[in-house]
C-alpha cells in the first residue's frame, strides 16, 4: 500500500530541500523524524511537518502498518518576482522561489 502526500507552494528554494531529502530516503517513519529533528536547516522543520501528515495519512488509510518513505520528491513553484534598486538607476529581479514536496510512503507488514 502506498500513500501520498504533497506539500505546495511552499516558501522555500527547492535546491535548499534537495539537500536534506538524500537524508531521509529509504528509511522508516521514526527514524527519518529523528534525523530531521537534529538537522539545523529550516527546510528539515518543513520536511518533518510533511512527513508527519503523510505518517497521519497512512494512519488513517492502514491502520498499524510500518511506513517506510519510499520516495521524496522536490519540484519547483512559482516564483514571486520582486525588485531591487542597482546602480546606475536600474532595477534588477530578485526571484523568491517556492517549492512542490511529494512524499511516497511504502506500507511494510501488510495483512
């Protein structure tokens, strides 16, 4: 059984994630929450909540099966263009970009 959450337009570059998803891929529930939990990065707060809403899905889906993440996905988002002032009287475009996370989890254990 597989269960699958995603996390939109969510305010963080996608490469800062792309850094810490290679810590919790392939492991079980508990011990990916513990990794994330002594990360110090902001995006390892962000992953957790969406790991523990798709651990809560499961819940609900399963029952008392053992979730392994299977896959974690990071895309890009929209990006909130802004501007700033440069010099010579020019303005240049800052790009605050967003991020989509896809969480996979793999039921172990099934009946």
């Amino acid at each position: 059984m597989e269960v699958i959450t995603k996390a939109k337009y969510v305010r963080i570059s996608p490469r800062k994630l792309r850094m810490i998803i290679e810590l919790v891929k392939g492991k079980d529930i508990e011990e990916a929450l513990g990794i994330l939990k002594n990360v110090r990065k902001k995006g390892a707060r962000i992953l957790e909540k969406v790991i523990k809403s798709a651990h809560n899905n499961g819940k609900n889906k399963g029952g008392d099966i053992n979730w392994v993440i299977k896959n974690i996905k990071v895309d890009g988002g929209p990006m909130l263009k802004r501007y700033r002032a440069a010099t010579m009287g020019r303005a240049v475009m800052i790009r605050r970009r967003t991020s989509h996370i896809t969480v996979i989890l793999q039921g172990i254990g099934e009946e």
